[in-house]
C-alpha cells in the first residue's frame, strides 16, 4: 500500500513502522545511557567516527591510520564497552515481554507523567526515614539502583525484597540492629537488600571527613547506574552522590527534588 510517492521515494506503511520502531528503539537507548558514564563513552566514540571522516587520510597518513584502526574495530567496542547497557536494554525487552502478565508497555512508552505523580508517595518514606536518621545522627548509606544487578548486590548482601517503609529503614540502620553495617540497596519500588558492601571510591580529592560510608556511596555511583543517600553519623549531615559526585550537606527539599528525578 503506497500513501505518498515523492519522485522514486515511496512512504508506505512499513517505512513509516520501521521508522517508528527505530525511534522508540533510540529513545529507550538514549534513556538507558541518559546521564550515565556510557553517554560520554558514547560521545567519545561518536567524535572518533566523526574525526575519522572528515580527516583526510592522504595529507595526515598517521591519524588517519589510528582512526581506521579504531573504526575497524567499532562494532566490537560499542559491544565490549557498552555490555552492561546491552544487558540491561535486552533484560527490559525480555521483563516487558508478556503483554498480558504485565501491563508495563503501556506505562512505560505512553504513561510517564502517570509515573511522576506517583513519585512524592513513592519517596516520601525515604525522605522521612531520613529525616528521623538525620535526627538522631544514625549513619545510613541508601542506594537506589536505576536496574538491579543481582550478581553485583547479592553477593555482599542480605536479600530482602520487602515493601520501602519509614520504619524498615530505621530499624535497618539503628546501630544494634544486625543489619546496620553496610548499605541498603532501593530498586523496582523495594527494598532489595541491606548490609551491603559496596565498591570504594579511589578518588584522593575528597574531603577529609569522608570515611568508609561517603566513599563507598560515591563508589556506587562511579560505575553502576545508582545514585545513593549518606546520612553522616558524626555530624548528621545528608549528601547525596550520583556518577561519581557529591553533593554534601543537602536540605530536605532538595533531597525530595533529587530522588523525584533520579529514582
Ligand atoms: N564498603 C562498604 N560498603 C558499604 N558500607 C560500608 C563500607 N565500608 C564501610 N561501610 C559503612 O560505613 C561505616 C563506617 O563509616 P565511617 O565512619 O568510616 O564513614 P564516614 O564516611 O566517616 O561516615 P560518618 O560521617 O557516618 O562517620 C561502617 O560501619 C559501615 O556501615
């Protein structure tokens, strides 16, 4: 069936599909990789191709040589360096599979503002959990995991899978609980698991008073798609790391802003 005939170039119905497809593919790529350390291997790697084409190859011979190399190999590295992206994008295909089971391709391509209202009741728990930490100077390291990588956090961890709730989380961290050493791992809306042992940091420009719990909620966050809460138990102060950066000393509104984008 042709709707449109531009001189040789025909719109049929599966053109348009295929486009369609394609940009919703792109789209949920581009959501996968928004704002992680993949976006800027992705754009490094963009400006490598880019280099490559328009240096001329018979007046800078050497670079050139490197580029090609480089571009040889292209489709071998965006699979090797991108591994994780490319789990995680065929384990959301593979999770949304069934249609029936599971009403979340709806929701998912179609209902996102559906989804932002929901998030103030989703987070206000963790908020005022964090509140009651803050108040009575219990250290706590919360992680919100954007896909939960079972080999990554079972490992260390205590599985918990339960419901987000304000006192969970309390008793979690309240020092003679067995659970409190560690951090606690927040993914699909749960409480995954507590007492986990995460990555350190290696960063050497950070502030002195940061000990194990800041530099393991920024090592998280270095090379996982996760951001996490610290709660300092010498001085009560909330920071919130996110790709490899902390932002120290937060107030309770901001936390709420940062949680409603980033969880
Ligand atoms: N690798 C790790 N993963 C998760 N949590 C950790 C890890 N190492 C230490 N912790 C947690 O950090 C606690 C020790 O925190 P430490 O006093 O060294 O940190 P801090 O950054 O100075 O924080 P605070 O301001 O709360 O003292 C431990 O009791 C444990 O709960």
């Amino acid at each position: 069936m042709h709707w449109f005939d531009f001189s040789g170039f025909k719109i049929t119905v599966f053109s348009v599909l295929d486009v369609l497809l394609l940009a919703i593919i792109i789209y949920q790529l581009y959501n996968l990789i928004r704002g992680t350390i993949a976006a800027n291997i992705f754009i490094g790697l963009a400006l490598i191709y880019l280099l490559y084409y328009i240096v001329p190859a018979s007046k800078m011979p050497l670079l050139a040589g490197i580029l090609k190399k480089v571009a040889d190999v292209g489709i071998i590295a965006v699979i090797v360096l991108f591994q994780q992206e490319i789990r995680r994008f065929l384990l959301l295909v593979g999770k949304n599979a069934s249609l029936q089971r599971n009403k979340a391709w709806w929701k998912y391509f179609f209902g996102r503002a559906d989804v932002e209202k929901d998030n103030y009741a989703r987070i206000k728990p963790i908020v005022d959990a964090c509140k009651g930490l803050k108040q009575s100077r219990t250290g706590a390291l919360i992680v919100f995991a954007k896909y939960y990588d079972e080999q990554f956090y079972q490992n260390s961890c205590e599985v918990l899978d339960s419901k987000i709730s304000k006192r969970l989380l309390e008793s979690i961290f309240q020092k003679n609980s067995p659970l409190h050493d560690g951090a606690v791992v927040i993914s699909e809306n749960k409480i995954k698991a507590a007492s986990c042992i995460l990555p350190l940091t290696d960063k050497t420009d950070l502030p002195l008073q940061f000990g194990l719990r800041h530099r393991a909620g920024i090592g998280v966050t270095e090379n996982n798609e996760a951001t996490a809460i610290i709660v300092s138990e010498e001085t009560g102060e909330i920071s919130y790391a996110k790709q490899g950066r902390i932002k120290m000393n937060i107030g309770f509104a901001e936390l709420e802003k940062l949680l409603n984008k980033d969880f």
